[in-house]
C-alpha cells in the first residue's frame, strides 16, 4: 500500500511501518503542536526520558517565531506551554501530541513564560472558559434549507420562473 503526496512522490508505507517499529530504547517523541503566524499547523519532537504523567511534568520548550511570522529576527525566541497531552495517533504509545499555546520570554515571570504573543488565542479563550466554567455551555448548528412551492422547482415566496427582484432580503435567513 501507497500513501501519496500532493507533489506526486509515493511512499510505500511498509517503509514507514518499519520505521514506526524501530525500538525506542525507553524514550517518548512528544510533538509540540501550535498555532503559526497565519493559524497554521505547526510542530517540532522532542525526545523525553519517559512518558508524562500530567502536562506539568512536560518542559516548556521554545522555537524561533521569526520563520512562522510571529517575532522579529531581532527578537525570535517564542516559548512554548504545554496546555493538553493526547496519544499519538501516528507514532502509536507511548509517544504523545502536545498541544501549546504561545508566550513572550520573560525570565521574572514563573517557569520563564511572559504574555501570550498576539497569535495566541489559547489563553484569551482559556480566560473566558474560567469566568463562566460554572454554566452550561449550549451549542447549535446553522440549518439551512430551502422550501418550494407546489411545483418542486419554484423556491417559496420567488416569483414564478424568475429570480427576486433583490439578492437575499427577505430570502436569506428570514421568515418569509
């Protein structure tokens, strides 16, 4: 079986099998997981000793935010908190995804981690999360659908055979 790439290269996944089988000599491949400057994926592994138990026990780690469009070369250094610990769906146990938010430096501030950088929408959600932990959160999905006239083809209220005579209103998401 082959897995192919947008670029066209194939790779045989047996391959990739053997690779993912290669003993780990005790360690853990945790891959660090955050937003980029544009909201894009971004990861780098890191090699631990041994698994996690809490995401407290996993070190803040840092990575150069110039190349993702989040810091200054003058100033690149971003630092990355642990915030969510799952298991690696692709490397198997007992390596892990750790999901992170994104912090300015600051070696006065606990654990080395300063104001979150702009890009960093974790922490705003995760404040307003804490101030309303204690209700219960409701969702609802967008319905759309369209009802017709008798005919099957006419949209209901849309003069026969034609269009409304203005674009959306009062067809779109109203009560006609």
């Amino acid at each position: 079986m082959n897995t192919q790439f947008s670029n066209g290269t194939k790779l045989d996944l047996a391959i990739q099998e053997r690779f993912c089988n290669l003993p780990n000599m005790g360690k853990v491949q945790a891959e660090y997981v955050w937003l980029g400057g544009g909201f894009e994926a971004r990861c780098k592994t890191k090699t631990l000793d041994k698994a996690p138990e809490t995401v407290a026990d996993l070190p803040v780690w840092n990575y150069d935010g110039s190349s993702t469009g989040q810091a200054p070369g003058s100033d690149s250094e971003v630092l990355l908190k642990p915030c969510a610990i799952f298991n690696d769906p692709f490397r198997g146990a007992p390596h892990i995804l750790v999901l992170c938010s994104t912090h300015l430096p600051d070696v006065d501030a606990p654990l080395g981690l300063g104001k979150g950088i702009p890009t960093n929408t974790r922490d705003a959600c995760n404040e307003i999360m804490e101030k309303v932990k204690a209700s219960e959160p409701w969702f609802g999905i967008e319905q759309e659908y369209t009802l017709f006239e008798a005919d099957g083809i006419t949209p209901f209220g849309w003069p026969k055979g034609g269009m409304p005579i203005r674009p959306q209103d009062p067809y779109y998401c109203s009560v006609c």
